[in-house]
C-alpha cells in the first residue's frame, strides 16, 4: 500500500467514501462508461478533430488498413489508461497523466470543422481542449449511472443535488491533475452548466465536422468501409463487445444525455423523444448485464486484468469507508 508523506494510506485522487467513486464503482459505469464517454467527448468538436486527424484508428481507416479488432482494442486502452488516474495512488495517477500528455503532444491541426472555418484550430494540450476532455470524461459517468445503475432496490435514479455537487467537486481533482488553471474549473453542477453555455459554439451540430479536411471524406465512413473490407472469422469475437460499446445501445445512450446534447448530435424532435424512449425500454437488459457474471465478463474483456484488479480493490476500500459512515 502506497503511503502519503505523513504516513496515512495513499488512495488516490479520489478515494474511498469519495461520490467519484460511488459513481465510477458501481457495474453499470463499469460497463457503460466508455460508451457515454464516446457520445459525449466527440460531441466536444476539438475532441472529435483529433480523433479524425490524428487518432490511430483514423489513420489506419485512411490507409485501408483498419480491422474490427483494432476499434475494439482501442476502446479497451481508453479504460486501461484511465483506471490507474482514477483508482491508483498519487504517484501512479500524475505519471498517467503525464503520460497522455506525452501522447497527446502529436494531436493538433489548423481546422476544426470545415465547415465553420472561424473556430480555428485545436491542439490537445492546450488548457482548453485538456479541460474538457478530463469533464467529458466524468460528467458523462454521472449521467449513465443515474440512468442506469440500480441501486438500494430501486430503479435507476437521479442523485440529491449536494451529492452531485459533490461529484462535481471530487471531479475538480482529475481536472487539475491535468494542469487546467483553477479560475475555470468547475465544482458544482451550476458552475458546469455555465461552462456549457461559455463554449455552446464548440459543441453545436455541425454536419461537416467529420469530413477530412484534406479529401472531403466522412471519416467514419472511410473506418466502416476499411473494416468491413478487412473483415476475417477471427475478428467475431471482437466484433460483439465492439457493438455493444460503440454501436447497439447508441440510441439508448443518447437519451442518457441532456435535450441540448442531443441537439448536438443532429437528433431532430421525434428521434430525440425515441432516444429518451429506448433508454427506458433497455432498463430490463441494463439490469442484466450489471449481474456479476456478465459485469465480470465486461471488466475482463474492457479493463484488462489490472484495471480488474484496481476495480476490486477499491470496491473493497470502499464499501468498508461507507460502511464506517453509517456506523
């Protein structure tokens, strides 16, 4: 056990009894995290820049040479990368951070969107692009846990409000641990919206944010067709778990978001209502895969065996802190 420098347990960031852990611990986050985390992060344009210009599964759909298993394999490095941030200690959370900022050092481009050439250019180090790729990483697990997560034998259910200022307020540590300035981090829900409306232009629709500003190309598209054509017997199983997370339950998970996320989106009226719909309707296969031999498979196939082994260790942590709080 890691130890702080006046010898009291080092748990992280965040750490047992902390809301961020409540939230991020509980099997339907573990399942769904990094399928909201998709919806909500693209909907950022400089975000969904970099991962048209610059990410490596983009890169390989241009060259022809992208399979199912890679999108599959890249979705499993987004949770293995951030387990350690969000359930090691210290030391280990600002070396993964240092890390992707390494990473990301390469992620920058003149053009946004094409089609709105006024908002410039995105560079994924900068404060800006860092903030809210560390916001829309948390808040989007808010929301699929009080979408989804059954819990004290009741149907999935919106927090107090002082807990999820509290959320907010734990959230504020990852973003700092990314070197944002303090004067434009939030930590409540109310300081979070206004943040929303300060950067409204950067998360509006746009139907030409996902062409390739050097071919005019549907980025995923040109990845759809690079996959399919690479299509081999051995990618099947890949291909499921790879549908589940980025396909399958995409309506659903834009009913889990806000009415103004899904504008963002380009849901019009009707599809927006059917997506509120569908997030209720999927509640019964929800509730099935948070039991534990279909989570266990989940965190086995999408964490990887040391995210698994951080994941029950903290639940172990954590149930033990909440238990002394009641007590």
């Amino acid at each position: 056990m890691s130890l702080t420098a006046d010898g009291t347990p080092d748990y992280g960031i965040f750490g047992p009894g902390s809301e961020v852990w409540e939230v991020l611990l509980h099997p339907a986050t573990i399942v769904f995290h990094n399928s909201i985390q998709s919806f909500m992060q693209t909907i950022y344009k400089p975000i969904e820049a970099g991962i048209r210009d610059r990410d490596p599964i983009s890169l390989k759909g241009r060259e022809g040479t992208l399979t199912f298993f890679d999108s599959f394999e890249r979705l499993q490095r987004n949770a293995g990368m951030h387990a350690p941030m969000w359930l090691g200690d210290t030391e280990t959370a600002e070396k993964m951070a240092k890390h992707l900022r390494t990473i990301h050092r390469r992620v920058a481009g003149d053009i946004i969107d094409v089609g709105e050439p006024e908002l410039g250019g995105y560079a994924a180090t900068d404060s800006r692009e860092v903030m809210w790729a560390a916001l829309t990483e948390m808040h989007p697990m808010l929301r699929v846990y009080e979408a989804f997560a059954f819990r004290e034998g009741k149907l999935p259910h919106r927090l107090p409000s002082e807990a999820r200022d509290r959320f907010m307020g734990e959230s504020a540590r990852y973003v700092r641990l990314h070197g944002v300035p303090e004067d434009e981090i939030p930590t409540t829900m109310a300081q979070l919206a206004v943040l929303y409306e300060k950067y409204d232009d950067l998360f509006r629709h746009s139907s030409t944010m996902k062409l390739i500003p050097e071919t005019g190309e549907d980025f995923e598209k040109v990845m759809g067709k690079a996959m399919i054509k690479n299509f081999h017997i051995t990618q099947i199983r890949a291909i499921l778990p790879l549908m589940i997370q980025a396909i399958i339950f995409n309506l659903p998970m834009a009913g889990v978001l806000s009415g103004k996320a899904r504008r963002a989106l380009g849901l019009g009226r009707a599809r927006a209502g059917l997506a509120v719909l569908s997030s209720k309707a999927v509640l019964p296969i929800v509730w099935l895969m948070q039991q534990p031999p279909i989570e266990r498979q989940f965190m086995r196939l999408m964490w990887g065996p040391d995210g698994v082994m951080l994941i029950e260790s903290a639940r172990r942590l954590h149930r033990d802190a909440m238990a002394a709080q009641s007590s």
